[in-house]
C-alpha cells in the first residue's frame, strides 16, 4: 500500500475534509486521497476544521516521506476558501488539483427537514464547491490548466436506502449539474472538472452511523458483493486527477461495484435472504 | 518509457482489434491499449484478421520488454471465439482482461431510411455481436481465474447523435452498453466486472483516412476543452480500468470526450462557427 509512483510528480493538490476520520489502516475518504496523492509525488495542502484530525494524516504522510501541509479551514466560508488557495500557492508555487470531498448527511425528506438543517447541507456540500472553485480556478488557469475532481454520490442520480436524506440528494445532484458547466465553461482554460459517485462504500463515517445489518444489505446489494473502501473511491481519483485523464472532463464516475447497472428486483434475490 | 509498471502485473489481456490500420505516428485505440497493457506488466494476447497490421505494435512490446502474442481470428466467428480464449490460456495459463475493441462503421451517412440491411446486419455482427462471442468463451476462464475485467470501446455515437447519421454504429454502441451492464449484475458475484469506455472525437488511423483537415478542426473544437484527444488517452482509461485500482468499478460507462457529452449545442456554438 505504500508504493511511491510518480502519477502526481510535480502537482499542487488541495484536498478537503482530508482529516482522519478512522483509526488505523481503517482511513476515511479524505485520508486515503490524500495519502494516494502524496504517494504519487504530489504535494498536498490538508484542509479540514478539525486541526487534531488533519494532523493524523499528516503523521501518516510524514511516516511514508509525503511532503504535505495542514490547512485548518472552513469551506463554507468564502475568506476561509480564498486564503485556503494563497496557502497552497504560497507554500507549493501553485494550484493543480482541487478535490472537493467535504460532506455531511443527516435524515430528512422534504416534508419533515427542518429549514436550516437544509441550509446547511447545502452549504456544507454544494456551495462549499462554488467558494473552494472560485479561487482555486484562477490559480489553476495560471499555471496551464487543472483538474478538479467532485465528490458526489449515487444518491445525487437515484433514491438511496434506508431513511430519506433528501437534503443530501439535493446537494449531491446539485454537484453533478455545476461540474458539468465548469467543465464546459472552464474546458478551453484546461481546467477539468469531473465527479465520482460513490456506492454503499464501507467508510469510519458510514460504519459509525449504520448497524451491522444495514451495512451487510448495503454490501449484498452491489453486483459484485463485496465491501467497497476508501481506497477504491481514491484510486478513481488518483487516475481523474492526473494527465492520464488529460482528455476526460465532464463525467460522473460511479464506484459502486456495479450498483447503478441493477434494477430492484435484479439484486433481489441477493437481498432476500443472508449470502 | 522502456522500465515497465506494475499495475497490470501477473495478469492475462486479450485485446481484439489490434491490428488495424495505421498511419505515420498515429497509432489506433486497440495497438495503443495492448502497448500500455504490456507497459503496465501485463501479458497480452493481440487478436485481429492480419497479423501484417500487428507487427509494429508488437515490436513495440517487445522493444520496451513486454510479453505479447498475436493471435489471428475473425472474433465475428463463434469457432474463432473459443479457439481464441483457449490459445490464450494455453499461452499464458489463465485469462484476466478482455478488451473488445473491434468495430466498424458504414463510410458514408447512413439512416434507418436508406441503411441497405446486409450493412446493418454486418455492423450490428462486427460491433455488438462480437462481445456476446468473446464473452461466451472468455468469462468461465474468468471464473477459473478468481474473476475479471471485461472493458468494451463505445462511442459517444451510442448515446447522442453526431455530425451525419449513422444510424447501425449507434444502435450497436448503445446496445454494447446496455449489454455490458445487464453483463456486469448477472456477473458480478463471479467478480467479472464490465466497463464501457464512451470514446468521443479521439483522432485515429480509422478517422484520418475519412476525414479532411477541417472537419479534424471542427471535432476538436466541438470538446469542451478544445484539445484532441488520441488513442493514448483511451488507453490510460483502459488500463485503469483493467487493474485491481479498479476492482469496485462496474457497469459504468467513462466518456473519454473532452466533456463533449455535458455540452448542449449552443453551449459550444461559438467555438465552431469562427475558427480559432
């Protein structure tokens, strides 16, 4: 797992919520992008709120010899954003890559949501990507061009299980229609703007907040069966994110061992019973 | 470029359609992915009519140390099929990747009004039929291996139209795609995975031959990020695909279209009517 490559050697990437949120070799989204990067010669500015998070990944980037940076930050604040992009210009040189994972849940459909509940997811998960977007495009259009990679869900294409979060789904389908027009409107800058949708991935984030059962239904219902991990969606994002993908823009990319392909009742019998 | 990477290691790749034409530097979608396959430690099994038409990509395995073989078949042949999967396994002992990569597409503007059926039979065989035959064969070899990884070359023609119609390549790329997701639940709990790579305006051996230098600069210019897109950017998406960093991918289908597919028309008209 700690193979150094040279995939991002030479980039300037900010990634946020990129403090731990597991413990151990069971790391959050955030963490493993971050630890994928900085392995592949990348060097990274570390955002989260949390300073004592942000700093266990950078312990664990330092163990490896990544060469990384924390950036204790608020990405619903636009100041916040704007000396988040100087912060990786001033200690990097430069802005090549900009993920977007900062992301909260919480149940709710329309009916019952309360309104600033609803304000804050928005905030949090959609307007976070306009205000990190806003500065960090500029710097990127200085140096040739960038790649900025959104974290969306499949719950921003189709209903998810269990209780309605209906804010969440807004915000995640929200994400998919502004990083479609970013990657036209910023596509002759050489600016790319795609979106991962992630699955059922087994998360610290998920885990804590789901019962062995739900977490056992949400493994069985992807075609492939098995637990997806951080590590899965951060390897998305490693290809996304370097010159590999110089020619990809505009896309959703789900990583959901096939879950998007299946309608109900073909998973059904997978579900039924205990496999 | 000579020292080989390892995110394909240990792994058995049949590539269809690499032995097309080419032209001067120009390489095609199939030579370019069994090159980047080999590159990346695979050991890959090049399938096409005219072994003639391999042998520069085989040479540039072999130049850069990589393993390959080329094996002739008409993979719109069911026989050829199976003898295909099985030359493969008795070469390299197992079998990873399929690639499909052959296709064709009428030379000239062709609707449902004025397809002559021989046509459409043919592009629908060559197009789509031929997954359903290297699929047969290659996916209980798969199962043997502990799973797989099935990537299919669509186009961005299965999903919107383009510039003339084309009436049988797009109801053959659509078709690959619907395929491959119905393919990639019903088996998935074997661990096969099946992608489709949705190519857009990439600029190949195939469309040099048709195209003339302004509608290259139109299809250039109609990308959302304006640059052209080559066989090597297909490539790296399929090698992606094909590698264990994959191994929770899917039934997606990954346009490689300088975010042609989010535009609308308007959204790009004037980057088409001046030139720049």
């Amino acid at each position: 797992m700690t193979t150094q490559g040279n995939r991002l050697e030479g980039k300037v990437a900010i990634v946020t919520g990129a403090g731990a949120t597991g413990s151990g070799d069971f790391v959050g989204i955030g963490q493993a992008i971050s630890l994928l990067f900085t392995r592949q010669g990348a060097k990274v500015l570390l955002v989260d709120r949390d300073e004592k998070n942000a700093e266990i990944t950078l312990a664990q980037i330092k163990e490896e010899g990544g060469d990384a940076t924390v950036f204790v930050g608020d990405v619903t604040n636009i100041d916040s954003c704007q000396e988040m992009s100087e912060a990786a210009v001033k200690t990097y040189g430069k802005l090549n890559v900009l993920i977007n994972n900062v992301g909260i849940s919480g149940p709710g459909s329309v009916t019952d949501v309360e309104e600033e509940f609803w304000d804050t997811v928005i905030d949090v998960n959609l307007k976070s990507v306009m205000l990190t977007s806003k500065f960090a495009i500029p710097e990127m259009i200085k140096d040739g061009g960038g790649s900025i990679v959104n974290l969306s869900s499949i719950v921003g294409l189709r209903a998810g299980g269990g209780r309605p979060s209906h804010a969440y789904a807004a915000s995640k389908g929200g994400i998919l229609g502004l990083s479609n027009s970013m990657a036209v409107h910023y596509g002759r800058d050489n600016i790319r703007v795609n979106c991962i949708a992630p699955g059922h991935v087994n998360s610290p984030m998920v885990a804590r907040h789901s019962s062995d059962e739900m977490m056992d239904l949400r493994r069985r219902a992807g075609p492939l069966g098995f637990d997806g991990t951080p590590w899965d969606v951060a390897y998305a994002i490693l290809f996304l994110a370097s010159d590999e993908a110089r020619w990809i823009s505009g896309v959703t990319l789900p990583v959901d061992a096939g879950l998007l392909a299946a309608t109900p009742l073909a998973m059904f019998p997978h579900l039924k019973d205990p496999e | 470029m000579s020292t080989l990477g390892t995110r394909l290691e240990g792994k058995v790749a049949i590539v269809t359609g690499a032995s097309g034409i080419r032209s001067d530097d120009l390489w095609g979608i199939g030579e370019a992915i069994a090159i980047l396959f080999a590159r990346e430690g695979a050991s890959v099994f090049l399938v096409g009519r005219n072994r003639d038409k391999a042998e520069a990509s085989l040479a540039r395995i072999q130049e850069e140390g990589g393993e390959a073989s080329f094996f002739p078949a008409d993979v719109s042949d069911n026989d050829a099929c199976q003898r295909m999967v099985a030359a493969a396994v008795k070469t390299y002992g197992k079998l990873d990747i399929v690639v499909n990569s052959v296709a064709n597409a009428p030379d000239h503007p062709t609707s449902v009004v004025d397809v002559d059926e021989a046509l459409w039979d043919s592009i629908i065989e060559v197009s789509l039929k031929t997954v359903m035959l290297t699929s047969k064969h290659a996916i209980p070899e798969m199962i043997n291996a502990g799973g797989g990884s099935i990537i299919n070359i669509s186009s961005i023609q299965g999903v919107q139209a383009g510039f003339r119609a084309s009436h049988p390549y797009s109801a053959a790329k659509g078709g690959m795609m619907a395929l491959s997701k119905s393919m990639a639940v019903h088996y998935g709990r074997d661990n096969i995975r099946t992608n489709c790579l949705v190519v857009g305006q990439v600029h190949t051996p195939h469309v040099a031959v048709v195209i003339p230098d302004e509608a290259r600069q139109m299809r250039r210019r109609a990308g959302p990020l304006g640059t052209e897109g080559d066989a090597w950017d297909v490539a790296w998406a399929a090698v992606f695909l094909a590698s264990d960093e994959a191994r929770w991918i899917s039934g997606v289908d990954l346009p490689i279209d300088a975010g042609l597919l989010v535009t609308t028309p308007l959204a790009m008209y004037p980057y088409l009517k001046d030139p720049e």
